[in-house]
C-alpha cells in the first residue's frame, strides 16, 4: 500500500488558510459548536433538574402526609401551626412549579434553536439552496411553524420585517408585558 494514501491534509480553516478556504465552511464550523454548546447545556442540566423533579415531588408527598396526620389530631395550637405551615410550603411549591414550567420551555426554546441552526447548516452547506432564495423562505416558514405561542412568532415576524434582533426582542418584551397575568401559558 502507498504511503501517501494514509495521509490527507485537513480541510483549510481561517487558522490555516489555503486556497481551499471557504467562509461557508466557517460559517457551517460555527454553526456546529454553537449546536454543540447547546446541546452539551441542555444534558447537563436535563439530569439535574431531573434530581431536583424527583425530590420535589418526594417533599410535596411527604409534606402532604404530615398535614393528613395533623388532621387526625385534636385541635390544638401544635395542629394549627402543623396546617397552617402545610398551608404556606403547599402554595411555595406551586411557584417552584412555574418555575419549573418556565424552565421546560427553555429547555424547548434551546431545542428548537438547535434543530434550525442545523437546518440552516443544510442550506449554507449546499451551493444549490445557499444561493436560493425559496429555500431560505422555505426555512424561515419552517421555523416559523415550530413557534407556538403568538408572541414568539411576532417576534419572528418582526426580525424578518426590520432585521433589527432588539426591535424584535422590545416587540416580544412588550407583548409579554401586555398580556401578563398571573396565569401561566401551557405548552
């Protein structure tokens, strides 16, 4: 076997640049670790919110047997406070709820993020569909689909229309902010 044909020269990078240097090759690189960040942020803290789930829900049943056993016992100031204490952790742990509401939809957020950096990786690594302009509405009403909840796809919407990333955050800021309320949205 030749030797020569065990050895092959990495691809050029702005590192290393040779006459094979492609900004879409850096482009779709960066692309890559931005998924890969994400991706290794969300395992990490997948397990521990995990942790933190499980022994929640474990405190809530212990919590919720001793004010059963509190009923039982006669009244007294010892069985008030008991319930009265109950009473306050219970409606704690309905904040640690929303908490881990909002939590989930962050975790579903970096997900999303994800699989259209990926997809735009798809488009900029493909001479056919990088110069096509069909392709990239095509993306964009892909991305578009996956939203849902209204404010996130005015959010959208408005990044497409002005191409300004802070007027599309105020627009989502201000429709948070005008429909707050102490309900939580379910997804």
């Amino acid at each position: 076997m030749d030797e020569t044909s065990h050895f092959s020269l990495p691809p050029s990078t702005a590192a290393r640049p040779d006459l094979d240097w492609s900004q879409v090759r850096e482009t779709i690189m960066m692309l890559n670790l931005a998924v890969a960040q994400i991706e290794m942020a969300l395992k990490e803290s997948s397990g521990s919110v995990d942790v933190l789930t499980n022994s929640f829900t474990d405190m809530y049943g212990n919590l919720m047997a001793l004010v059963q056993a509190a009923h039982t016992l006669p009244d007294s100031p010892v069985k008030l406070a008991i319930e009265e204490s109950g009473s306050a952790v219970s409606g704690q742990m309905q904040h640690v709820i929303v908490a881990f509401q909002f939590y989930d939809r962050l975790s579903q957020r970096l997900s999303h993020v994800c699989r259209s950096l990926d997809d735009l990786n798809g488009i900029v690594n493909d001479p056919v569909r990088l110069y096509n302009p069909f392709a990239w509405h095509a993306l964009q009403q892909k991305i578009r689909s996956k939203y849902t909840m209204e404010d996130e796809k005015l959010m959208f919407d408005t990044l497409l229309t002005t191409g300004n990333v802070q007027a599309a955050l105020s627009q989502f800021v201000s429709s948070k902010h005008a429909g707050d309320s102490a309900d939580v949205e379910l997804f």
